[in-house]
C-alpha cells in the first residue's frame, strides 16, 4: 500500500510525542511504501495534481523503535501523481489552506483521504460542535462565537458567571487561551481588540465560552476511531497554567471514562462518521464536550506509555481495511462495466 502523511514539516516531529510519526514508522514497518508531503508541495500538471513527495526510506531492516527510526530515515523527493496514492493522512495543525484540500478533492474518487474532506471543512474550527443537536444541552458548556466586541461585552455584563474562557476560534495546541474574570471589566476592551482586530484590515471570530469548575483538574483527550472509542488520557495543567495542553505545559495521566462519558461518546461516534471524521480527537472535561480536533489529532504516545498498548496498530489496520474496501468497490464497478460492454457488443451483433 502506498500511504502519504501530510504534514507541516519532517523536522517537527518529534520521536516521543508525535503521533503522526508513530502512525508513519508502524506503516513502514508492515512494509507500506510510505511519503511525507508538505502542504506547500501540492502542484498540478497538465491537469493532474501532484506532490513532491518524500519518500521514508530505511536502508535495511526498519527499527522497532520510534527515535532509531527517525535517526536513520532518510527522505528520498520524487514528484508522484496524488491518485497513484492509495491513502492520504491529512495530520497538520489548523488552520489549514483550503486550497490543500482542493487538491485532494481531484483523487478522493480514487484514493482514500483520512479525514472525508467535507467532513474537514465542516469540523476543523471550533463551532464544529453546534451541529451536536442531539448531545446538546448539558453535554455542550456555554458558548458564543463573534466577532462583535459589544455583543461579547453584553454577554459577559449580563452574566452570573465570574470567570469565562476567551480563545481565537482557529487556534490549536492551546495557543491563545486566556481566563478573564467578570469584575475586570476595565480591561475588556483591550483584550477584544487585541484578539480580534488583525493588522492586515480583517476582524477575527474570537470563542467566548462559560469557565467549567472542573478545569483546574485538567481536562481528557479521547481518541476515537471509526466513531467508536480507541483511549483516553487525562491532561493536568501546570500549577501556574489555565491550559491543559501537553504543548502549553501540561502533563498526562493515565484515566478511566465514567460510564456517563462513554454514554455521550456513543451519542458523538455516529455523528463523526456520518460526516466522515474517522480519526477524531474529543477534549472533555467532566461530562461536557469542549473540542472536536479532526485535523491533528495527538494522544498515541502518550496512551501507549500510559496504558502499555500500541493504538497505532489499530489506526493503521483501520486504514488499510479503508483501502481495501475502496479497492473492492473499485474492482466490481469494473466487472460491471465489463459486463455491460460485453452485452452492448453482443446486442450489436444480435443485429
């Protein structure tokens, strides 16, 4: 199987904590020939898109570790055809340039692409989780999305609530979170202008959403695969840090879903596949959803430690039974056709 990981660069990955490589070394291992393609190497030729793709090459026999893989592997560039591509892993931290995925929407008929790309341009902001009308209420915290400064200030003046969460609607990794206190009024102003006045002339959406008590505690990262649940992990901030995020400080720990938490995952699960987000992360806290990330979703290295498991066998094995599927259908509509030829031609004949 030919698999393609596009990525923001091979130098950011990082052999104990990238998940993206991990997904990468066990497809070399089970003997996958395996690219890395960068986002800025997309290009089309006489009408067909192509990647200047980077081939993982490993001379010898692959290392079963991660950090001595990563050490020998060289990268060999080659210019490839993107539907000569059996699967595209799309594993780049948002915001993504939507003209990427129009590349990718010239193969998706003939290569498999992780996440369905409608399904991407559906979910990878924030506001994903207003279209969870049937989880909603109790299981979704208070949230207002706008770029409207007055609006904000309303919502916060006309609030019993003493503490808020005022983030950019497309940051990732935590970048950005601050805590605002009600009573600082004085300062609000700044804050808003800060986040959502740009220097280039355009406002910013910013996400005002209600603080939840159980946030001090760190919040939980859940992996899922095919809507279903592959692991979890708690994240616990620093003790001087409102964000949980690994990147942002935080630690990882190991944790054990509430059987009220995998009743709202099993109300999410359907959702995600309906829209085609196969490989999803969920942050929650408590039994509230927070973020659906389905671009870069992170979590393997640390479940793996944490549990003693190797969730990228899974990831890979669910990729390639993708594949194969694709590949079946493929093979009878050609029987199809075939067949419809043969009967055309026999008709032809007939007369």
């Amino acid at each position: 199987m030919r698999i393609a990981f596009l990525v923001a660069d091979w130098a950011d990955l990082s052999p104990t904590k990238s998940s993206t490589l991990t997904l990468i070394h066990e497809s070399v291992l089970r003997g996958h020939r395996v690219y890395v393609i960068y986002p800025r190497n997309l290009t089309v030729r006489d009408n067909v898109a192509y990647g200047f793709a980077r081939r993982v090459h490993i001379e010898g026999k692959c290392p079963e570790s991660v950090s001595s893989f990563y050490k020998r592997v060289t990268l060999v560039e080659k210019m490839i055809p993107l539907h000569s591509i059996d699967a595209v892993f799309v594993r780049r931290d948002p915001p993504l340039d939507p003209i990427v995925l129009n590349f990718l929407d010239s193969v998706k008929s003939e290569t498999v692409v992780l996440n369905d790309l409608d399904g991407i341009r559906k979910a990878n902001n924030k506001i994903y989780t207003t279209s969870f009308h049937g989880i909603s209420g109790s299981a979704l915290p208070e949230t207002h999305v706008s770029k409207n400064k007055d609006y904000l200030k309303r919502v916060i003046r006309e609030s019993d609530r003493e503490r808020w969460i005022l983030k950019p609607l497309d940051g990732s990794g935590g970048r950005g979170v601050i805590l605002i206190e009600t009573k600082a009024q004085g300062s609000m102003n700044s804050l808003l202008d800060f986040y959502i006045d740009s220097s280039h002339g355009q406002s910013n959406y910013v996400i005002l959403q209600e603080y939840l008590e159980g946030a001090v505690d760190g919040d939980i990262r859940v992996l899922m695969l095919g809507g279903e649940y592959l692991g979890a992990y708690q994240r616990i901030p620093a003790p001087d840090e409102i964000r949980a995020n690994i990147h942002a400080g935080g630690t990882a720990h190991a944790v054990t879903l509430t059987d009220e938490q995998h009743a709202l995952l099993r109300k999410i699960g359907p959702v995600l596949m309906e829209d085609g987000l196969h490989f999803v992360g969920l942050d929650l806290i408590g039994n509230k959803l927070l973020e659906v990330n389905v671009l870069n979703p992170g979590g393997i290295t640390n479940i793996n430690r944490l549990k003693r498991v190797k969730l990228q066998r899974k990831v890979i094995d669910y990729v390639e039974r993708l594949v194969e599927q694709r590949h079946a259908k493929r093979s009878e509509l050609e029987i199809r056709l075939t067949r419809m030829n043969e009967l055309r031609e026999q008709a032809d004949r007939a007369h």
